[in-house]
C-alpha cells in the first residue's frame, strides 16, 4: 500500500509536463484513444510490477522457511492475503487511471 501511496506522488507530480507530452503526440496525429492506450500500459507497469516482484519474494520466503515444504493451509493463507492485495491494487489503480485520464485532456 506505501507503493501505492508513492506511486501516486510520482503519477501527479509530472502531471504538467505528461499533459505536454500528450498534447504533442495529439498535434502530431495521435487519437485521444491510442493516447489512453498507451497511459494505461505505462500504468500498469507502475502499479503491478512491485506487486509482483514483492508477491514472488514472499513466496519465495515462506518457502525457504519452511525448508521447500509449504503447508497446504500456508500457502493457502499467503494466497489468499496476496489475492486481496491485488483486488486493493487493482481498485487503486483504476481510480488513479480514470484519474490520470481525465488530467491529461482537461485542464
């Protein structure tokens, strides 16, 4: 969630120069849908990758610690703890997404 939170920061803090950005590509011909595309890619690998990478390191952790033998109701547990962290994760990032969107076309 402190992810989140940093992530968040960084998306709104170069929110002035992405709007240039996009204004150009739009002069140069992009539509406003290719435009969303493209925000939404880069988006995705700002929320999900550390996601990611942390789930795969926990994993990997639990089963170190218990010596390449994960209990059944272990691995169940982290699963399902790491399932309701990516619903939170994917519910912050579409409102930081429509957010983001909307943004970037009106000023």
């Amino acid at each position: 969630m402190a992810a989140v939170s940093f992530i968040y920061f960084r998306v709104f803090v170069y929110i002035q120069s992405d709007r240039d950005q996009y204004r150009k590509l739009i002069k140069i011909g992009l539509k406003r849908s290719e435009i969303k595309k493209i925000v939404t890619q880069q988006l995705i690998l700002l929320f999900f990758l550390p996601f990611v990478v942390a789930s795969s390191h926990a994993l990997v952790i639990l089963s170190t610690w218990n010596q390449i033998e994960i209990k059944a109701t272990q691995l169940t547990q982290s699963l399902q703890v790491i399932s309701i962290f990516l619903m939170i994760q994917s519910i912050y990032f579409l409102w930081i997404r429509s957010k983001y969107i909307r943004s970037i076309f009106h000023v």
